[in-house]
C-alpha cells in the first residue's frame, strides 16, 4: 500500500529521518557555517537562518517523511489564509 504522497509503489514515507531545528524561532532552516570563526571548519558551528542563533550543535527531530511533509503543507496554508485582501 502506498500514500498519496508517493507513486504507488512502496511507500517511503515512514522512513525515519533526523531534522535539526532551532530551539528559539523553531526553524528548520539550520545549515553549518564554515570559515574563520570556526577554525577552518575543524570544530562544526551550526547557524540558523531566519534569526541567526550559532551554537555548535542544534537539537534533533527525528520524524517520518510523511508527518514533515503534513507539517509543511499545514504552514504553507496558514501563509497563504493570514494574507490581507486588497
């Protein structure tokens, strides 16, 4: 049995996957900083990107494909409803 998230086949989406986010906005928008201040990327440094908080490791979410796509599609709704109508 598959979902309607994929083909039909063999559904992929209860695959657990690990997403780190940010502890202060919650943002999955996490991504590892490499340069200077980090010793050449010797010691890794992670950054978010929506409020800029650096710590050296950031918390992990371990979910399913499936329950972070429901997620996505939920925020992408609630964007869409909270725009003012000219």
């Amino acid at each position: 049995m598959g979902c309607d998230l994929c083909d039909g086949k063999a559904c992929k989406c209860e695959k657990q996957i690990k997403v780190s986010f940010c502890p202060k906005c919650k943002s999955r928008d996490v991504k590892y900083v490499f340069g200077l201040g980090n010793l050449f990327g010797i010691i890794p440094k992670m950054k978010c990107g929506k409020c800029g908080l650096e710590m050296n490791s950031f918390p992990l979410l371990v979910t399913s494909k499936k329950l972070l796509a429901a997620s996505d599609k939920g925020k992408a709704k609630k964007k869409k409803s909270g725009r003012a109508k000219k």
